[in-house]
C-alpha cells in the first residue's frame, strides 16, 4: 500500500515585520531587568544565530482556523478531489484561535471542525480532530493519517499545520522576534497510481527531563498582568538537546526506510533556527562519515521566520511549486522531513515522491 501526498497548499500571511521593527522594543531579561546592549545589538546577534531577518503575521481579522483553511482550500484544489470524500482532517497547532494577544486560545470547538465547517463538508464520516504536538504537529499528522489508512479505516487524509505565533509572543522577550504566522496542508492519498510513497518514519517524546524546556509563561514585565500568558523557551537548552536527538532519530528513520544516505535529495527541516538546523544536518551526515551536501537543506526562514508547526508543509510547498530558488523535486526523489519541538518531541518520516 502506497500513501501518497496527492496535493499540498500553504497560506503565507501578508503582513511583513522585518527585524526593524524591533528597534523600539523594551526587550528584559528574566528577572525583569534590562539588557545592557541596545536593540540594535541584540538584532544583528539574533539575525547572525537565527538566520532571521523577516517574519509574517496574519491580519486581525484572521485566525489559526483561518489560515488552515485557506491552506487546505490550496491543498484540496491541488489534489483534485471532491472534499466530501476526505476521511479525516486532522489539524497540527499548539495554542487554537488566539484573537487578542496573550489571551488563552480558543480550542472549542476543535480547529479541525472549524476548518470543515468552512470547506462546507456534509460527510459525517469525515472525523476532524486536533492535534497538540509541538512544531513536529504537521509530521505527527502525517503519521497519524498513514496509520488510518495502513489500517484500512481511511483513503484520503487533510493533515494542516497552522499557528498564528505572533499573538502568543512577549513583546519583552527578545525570542519574541523567532516567531512568525503561517499554514500548510496536504492531501494524502493511497488510490493515486502516480503518487508518491512514505517509506518509514520515526517519533519520540523526551519529557523526563525535557518536558518544560518550551511553555507558557508570564511577561517578563514585572508589572504585566499574571492572567496573560505567552510562549516562553530555554533556547540553550533546546539548542542542545536537538543537536543531540534529532541526527539520531533522523539515522533510525533512514535506515528503516530501504535506502542510503547518498540517495537523499533533500531534508525539509522545520524552520527554528539557521544554525541548529545546519547544526541538525551535519551531526546527521557525520554519522555515516559522508559530507553534507550542498542544496540538500531548502530554508525560507529568512523571509518568514518561525512559524512552528507551519514551517514544514509550507516550506514542501513552495519547493515542490518551484517557488523556492535553487530548489526543486521530481518524481522518483527521495526526501526525508523532519522536526523538534515542545514536549519535547521528535520526528521524521522518508518520502519517495
């Protein structure tokens, strides 16, 4: 049995915030105190880390549910197919309709049902459901959907990874400027005879130890109100364990999947930062004492920043439309997706497209 990724679609928010936009930001540190360097320094240091010099955020009067339908309107049209015939939809995100920042999301009902509702989908045996995993939500997703059909109890799967980051973000806290808007989808499929398969895949939860390196916490404001709460990160700590963990579980899903490292043709990594995912991708390389080769990591995280379980459909997205310069992929190309992120989880799965 063959699942495919029959059609992808992606929503890009249209409101650009380059790292200027910073300048004006009374960033503090944890105990409230400030920073002795100005902006202007703190900017360029996290440009020089992150890779980042634009971000997108979604316009008020869109939301999480929104952009994921939008996505998924790409996606089914894309694909071709009659949305009533789609099984499940299942949504990745982490913090559901935020419409004031630092507000407590709405999750009720799911985003998945919304979603449906706005494709207008009448088929009661189209289960829609949430799915709170992290930045690797939209991969989780795809496992998920494999699983169902593998299993016989569905054909044709939506998997979306939505968020709108920028309404959970600490205007105080200089990881603010990481975060970003965005959504992908994508329709898979196990009755396309020109489709494409997925070989293996790999998912893991470290929580011993790990569980709260991301979560949501107070402003860095001492005066801030205490009922408004935001996305909050050990960066140092997340760094570390990902450049651990994740070349490991990267090499499991390889080697599970009946083919070598030579015959990668790319690595669509989610997009957290610039120099822990090339960090990621050598660590992963150096484990079969073979160089990293050049243009096997498409990046779009200098335009778009951060957009947590949107980074990975939509980054496939774009490259697989030609939008991405210097990237491309064709039928027969093995390529291998992968991601980190609160939990703390990891996953990847292998696609021969």
């Amino acid at each position: 049995m063959k699942v495919s990724i029959k059609g992808s679609g992606s929503y890009i928010p249209p409101l650009i915030t380059p790292n200027e936009a910073f300048n004006s930001h009374a960033f503090l540190q944890e105990n409230g105190q400030a920073f002795e360097q100005e902006n202007g320094v703190i900017i360029e240091k996290f440009k020089a880390i992150t890779g980042i010099e634009n971000r997108r955020y979604a316009p008020d009067h869109l939301n999480t549910s929104d952009l994921g339908f939008l996505a998924a309107q790409e996606a089914i049209t894309d694909a071709n197919i009659d949305p009533e015939t789609i099984d499940y939809i299942i949504f990745g995100h982490n913090f559901g309709d935020v419409s004031t920042p630092g507000e407590q999301g709405d999750t009720l009902p799911s985003l998945a049902s919304r979603v449906k509702q706005l494709l207008r989908i009448k088929n009661p045996s189209c289960v829609a459901y949430d799915l709170l995993f992290g930045c690797p939500g939209w991969i989780e997703g795809v496992i998920h959907a494999q699983a169902f059909m593998k299993a016989g109890m569905a054909k044709r799967c939506l998997v979306i990874g939505g968020e709108t980051l920028s309404r959970v973000l600490d205007p105080h806290d200089r990881d603010s400027m990481i975060y970003a808007d965005g959504a992908g989808a994508t329709i898979l499929d196990i009755e396309d005879p020109q489709g494409g398969s997925i070989l293996s895949h790999a998912s893991e939860t470290h929580s011993f130890e790990e569980a709260h390196f991301l979560f949501f916490g107070c402003s860095y404001k001492q005066d801030a109100p205490k009922d408004e709460k935001y996305i909050k990160m050990y960066g140092r700590k997340i760094y570390e364990f990902a450049v651990t963990h994740v070349p490991v579980a990267m090499q499991k899903c390889l080697d599970t999947s009946g083919h070598n490292i030579e015959d990668l043709k790319k690595i669509f990594i989610h997009q957290a930062n610039e120099k822990m995912d090339a960090a990621i991708v050598k660590r992963f390389y150096r484990q079969y004492k073979t160089p990293v080769p050049e243009g096997i990591m498409p990046m779009n995280i200098h335009e778009f920043g951060n957009s947590s379980v949107a980074t990975v459909p939509t980054l496939f997205d774009m490259v697989k439309r030609g939008q991405l310069e210097g990237h491309e992929i064709k039928k027969g190309d093995i390529v291998m997706f992968a991601s980190v992120g609160a939990g703390m989880n990891i996953n990847a799965f292998v696609y021969e497209v």
